[in-house]
C-alpha cells in the first residue's frame, strides 16, 4: 500500500493576488512578495508565526484600497 500523502501545507491565500504598492502586501492574505514565494519552503514554526501576524497588517493597507476588493 502506498504511504499517506504529506498533508497540504496551511496557507492564507483566497486567491486575490494583488499587492498594494504603499505596504507592499498581498490584498488577499496580507504576505509580502518573498513570504509568498518561499511559503512550501518555511518551516511549519515559521509559517505559524507568519500566520499570526497577518491579522495586524490589514492595518498597513489604506481602509479605500482594502475596500475596492472587499476585503
């Protein structure tokens, strides 16, 4: 019998990908550029650190921009 697949790494993405040019974060998931590109190579500990931050940069992009993609 063939091993259990690895479990999907956790990720913020919902798939708008845009990134605001002022804060430089992603619109959607609220990750800079680089965290983007080296997601499936950060460790689970520093993808859980990440992931806890992400509430607080919503703060770091314009209210008028966060609103013209509903977010």
């Amino acid at each position: 019998m063939p091993p259990d697949p690895a479990p999907p790494i956790e990720s913020p993405c919902i798939r708008v990908c845009m990134v605001d040019g002022r804060s430089g974060l992603c619109l959607g998931c609220y990750r800079t550029l680089g965290e983007i590109a080296r997601w499936s190579a950060y460790t689970d500990a520093e993808r859980a650190r990440i992931m806890r931050g992400l509430p607080e940069r919503r703060s770091r992009i314009a209210p008028d921009v966060l609103e013209r993609f509903g977010r």
